[in-house]
C-alpha cells in the first residue's frame, strides 16, 4: 500500500461521510485520501518522505463547492469599481468621481465600470441615473450594476458610444428606462444591458487567463475547491473567450478548481449540432448545463410573478414563453444537454415545474438521458403547491442564502406578504428537494460562509430583524455545510470522487481558525481559513 505523503494531524474533520462522520487524522497520496482515523492515541503510519502537519484541533470540512458562479464577472470585475461598499447613494457617485480623477488619458475611451450597488440599502433609497453619471463623470463612459445584475444604468457618454438615444425603440417593453418626457434615464434592465456592453472592449484571450488563474487564488482563500461557472445571457462572443480561457488554463495545467462550465442556452442547436453533451470533459473541467432565463429579478421588477408589484403595479416579465421554453428543454434533454433554468418569480417557477413535468411524461423509455438532471436556478419565490409537485420530480434547484439577505428589504417593499413564499430553505428540504447553495457571485460574496449564516440566521448584516426572517424557514448549520459539499457532490454524480473527505476521494479540504459549530451564528462569516487543499496540494495558508 502506497504510503501517505500528506498526513494532516490535530484536526476536526466533519467529514461529511456518514461511515466516519469524524476523524481526527487525514492521510493524504497524491491528488487523494488514502486513509482517515478518528483514533486521537493511534497515527496514521507514513514513510520516511511523509510530511506531517498538526493543525492544532482545527476544523476541517471537504473542500466548498459553489454551484452557480458568474466566473468572468467575478475575475473582470476585480478592475471594476466595487460599488457594494457604497454605504449611499451619494458615496457611490464619489466613488465614480474619484475613479475618474486617477484615469491618466483624457480621451475619453477608457470605460468606468463598477458592480454590486443595492439602492435599497442606502439611505436615500434612490436609484442612480444618467444625470447623476453625468454630473460626476461627462467625459468617460460609464456602466455600473445593480447587485443582482439584471438593471445597470449608463451615462450619456456611454449610450451615445452604445447607439443608444431618445428615440432608439426598447428590445422589449419598460427595459430601457425614460423620465417622464420620453428621454433615456440611463437605466438599462436585462437585455437591453448589452446594447452598451458590447461596446466596451473585451479583454484579449492572454489577458483574460491571466485575469482568470488570479482569480483562483481568491477562491482558494474561502475554501472553495469546486465551482458551476454560469454564463449570463445575450452575450455569445464572451461566452465563448470564457470557455477558450478555462480550457487554456487546464491545457496549461493551471486550472486548480474542479470547474463545470454552463453554454448559454441561445446555442442550443449549435452545440447539439456539433454533438456536445453535458459532461464532456474530465476531473477538473467539464461541459455543464445550457442556461436559460425566463424572467428577470426582482430589484429590476422585472421577475415574474402572480400578483403585482405593490410599488409598480406591473407582475414582471416572462423572458421565454413556457410554450418555447417547453420545446427547448425537450431538444436539449434529447440531444444529451442538461438544462439549468433562471426562476425567481413564482409565476415563472410555476410554469417551469409544469414544463419539467411535461418533459419527464414525453421520455421516451431506454432513451440516453443527459449526464445530469435539469434543475431550476433561484427558485427565490414559490408558492407551496408549487414546491410540493417540484418535490416529486427529484431535481436539483441552485439557492442563494446571501442574496436573501440582501432583499429583505427590497422584497418587503415590492412584494409585501409574497415574501414568506421566498427563499423557502426549510420548506425545500422537509419536502426532499435536493438543495444546493451558491453564491451567484459576483451578486453576492462568493464567500460560502456568508451563505451559510444567511441560511442559519435569515439576517441581515446588522442582525436585523430578531430573530429571523420568516423564521420557520431557518435551517440547521450541518444542513447548510451539506449544501456547499456533500449535496453538490450527489447532484453532479460526483460522489464516489467529492463531497466528503473519505478514503479514495478527491483531497480537497478546507481547514478553519474557528470552530463553526462552536461560533455565535451571527459570527459564523467571520471564522476565517486557514488551509485549503486542492488534488492533494495545499494552495491557500494563512
């Protein structure tokens, strides 16, 4: 038997493996676990290169996987502004002020971008417009995000770089905003987001991996081993650079995550044409799911739901109508592509458990079904009838506890009672749904224990409101650490190499400073990492 070149001593492994739930050694060979002990007066035997490390009593869970992952936003968005630390309305636009007062050239060509604002945060409550750019900034474009990244607003310099004027028609009803005169506001909901963005110049493929493998390092600091990387849509040409940019990055042998990729569902009948099927690839990248969106969000108001907004007195938006929608996913399920389906109006998460029902009835029998099952992304309001037929299909839905706690507020503003249909957790998994958690970062923190306290404590950051919101949806913490290792796992048919720390698997491993079971929940996000491990190496130590 090979000997251990790792043994990692000391340490408090929940190893999410329910033959040794707990070990206090972990022997390590090569990219694997070799052998596990909860034996605290015996060792595990090593040679005379093994290297041994005491952790002191440290925790140790499997490596986090984040399930849905917007990569090329997440590692761009590193040279973007970061407008999730504007604490109001005004701090923003000094934030973009100040940008632009360190761009040495004065030609009025280098973009100003910036992502992750809430306006239902700040103070003022107010949304920015193109006036508001304008005054800080008229002479370089400038395109920032809302945090959920389905609103953005434009300067002028931007929409006039864009094509975009006063007269210009919307793609689709209310997506681009106007004042009450009929003019551009600068507000850009969904689509109509890329009708600027494609003007701002893509980086080159060279420079785009460089940005990526950085990347990494920030990942590895949080304990996440294994990612969904999710393309956003209408934007073909950046899908692809992204996905050149991984393989490159994996025939470099620089990839050091476990990455599946999605394709962006208007490439359908492409991929299916060029005989592409979800799963292809090996252990450290792999073709997803095609990804759809059906609706919008609701900071944008443009999620679509059963009753109306209380503020705007519309329901949202259907994106795709179920009709298409149900053709899609019966050609993509029998081509071999799994689907992934944006829902977060229950309206929308409605239809979709009808449609997926439809699917399952028109299988034919023996027929190759995709690598892995359809599944729903968000699933943030749906109503319980709703949740219980979705139960009975078996499939996955990818959830975000840290955008809950971003919405509070905003749910509570346009949806009123809706809102204990939201990010219904507990609801989820008493019914058996297999629930997977996610970041959606860069909406939210990618890091997994902002998730996790969100889903054990239903709070915002300042602990608001006591007690929890809708606090029969609270979960307990081993549930929430499952859904970040060992329900992925499960999910992506990964489970005989990932999600537990077990003897033949995978050695990807996140050790913690802090014990999160011994930690006040509202403390849990600050526990920091100490190690992690990826494929047997040790890539982050404090």
């Amino acid at each position: 038997m090979r000997k251990p070149d790792l043994i990692l001593e000391n340490v408090r492994a929940f190893t999410m493996d329910p033959d040794m739930p707990r070990a206090c050694s972990v022997g390590v060979a090569g990219r694997k676990v070799i052998a596990i002990s909860n034996d605290p007066r015996g060792k595990i035997p090593g040679g005379s290169k093994t290297r041994r490390l005491d952790l002191g009593g440290r925790l140790m869970l499997p490596g986090f996987w984040d399930s849905h992952f917007h990569y090329y936003q997440w590692a761009m968005g590193q040279t973007y502004l970061a407008l999730d630390q504007a604490g109001s309305f005004k701090h923003c636009l000094e934030m973009i002020r100040h940008k632009m007062n360190t761009i040495p050239q004065k030609d009025g060509l280098s973009w100003i971008q910036g992502q992750g604002f809430n306006e239902s945060d700040w103070p003022e409550n107010r949304m920015p417009l193109r006036s508001d750019l304008d005054r800080v900034c008229p002479d370089f474009p400038v395109l920032i995000w809302r945090c959920d990244l389905h609103l953005a607003v434009a300067n002028s310099k931007a929409l006039e770089l864009s094509g975009l004027h006063d007269h210009k028609p919307d793609p689709e009803e209310n997506l681009i905003g106007r004042d009450e005169k009929g003019k551009l506001n600068g507000i850009l909901r969904e689509e109509a987001i890329n009708l600027v963005k494609r003007t701002v110049p893509e980086p080159c493929l060279e420079t785009l991996v460089a940005v990526m493998e950085k990347a990494q390092s920030g990942l590895h600091a949080l304990g996440i081993t294994s990612i969904h990387d999710v393309r956003l849509a209408g934007n073909q040409s950046e899908s692809a650079l992204t996905f050149r940019s991984w393989q490159a990055m994996r025939q470099r042998k620089n990839l050091n995550l476990r990455c599946w990729t999605s394709l962006p569902g208007e490439e359908r009948e492409l991929a299916e044409e060029l005989g592409l099927r979800t799963g292809l690839g090996d252990e450290y990248l792999r073709v997803g799911h095609l990804k759809y969106f059906m609706d919008g969000g609701m900071g944008a108001r443009t999620a679509w739901m059963i009753d109306p907004y209380l503020d705007t007195g519309t329901n949202g938006l259907c994106l795709i109508p179920p009709e298409q929608m149900l053709e899609e996913v019966i050609a993509a399920d029998k081509a071999g592509l799994a689907v992934m389906v944006h829902s977060i109006g229950d309206s929308t998460n409605r239809e979709l458990v009808s449609i997926f029902e439809k699917v399952k009835k028109s299988r034919p029998a023996h027929t190759l079904e995709p690598f892995l099952g359809h599944r729903i992304e968000h699933v943030q309001v749906i109503r319980i009838s709703d949740l219980k037929r979705l139960a009975k299909l078996n499939m996955p839905v990818s959830v975000q506890p840290a955008n809950m706690a971003l919405d509070i507020n905003m749910i509570n503003q346009c949806a009123g009672e809706v809102g204990q249909f939201a990010y219904a957790f507990k609801s989820m998994l008493d019914a058996g749904i297999p629930v997977l958690f996610s970041s959606d970062c860069p909406v939210c923190s990618p890091n997994p224990l902002v998730g996790i306290q969100a889903a054990v404590t239903r709070t915002r950051d300042d602990g608001s409101p006591p007690g929890g919101w809708y606090p029969e949806q609270l979960i307990p913490l081993e549930e929430a650490v499952k859904a970040y290792t060992s329900s992925p796992a499960k999910a992506y048919k990964s489970w005989n190499t990932q999600g537990s720390i077990s003897p033949g698997k995978f050695a990807d491993m996140v050790v913690f400073e802090d014990n999160l079971f011994k930690a006040s929940p509202l403390k849990i996000k600050h526990s920091r990492v100490a190690m992690t491990i990826f494929d047997g190496k040790i890539v982050y130590q404090a």
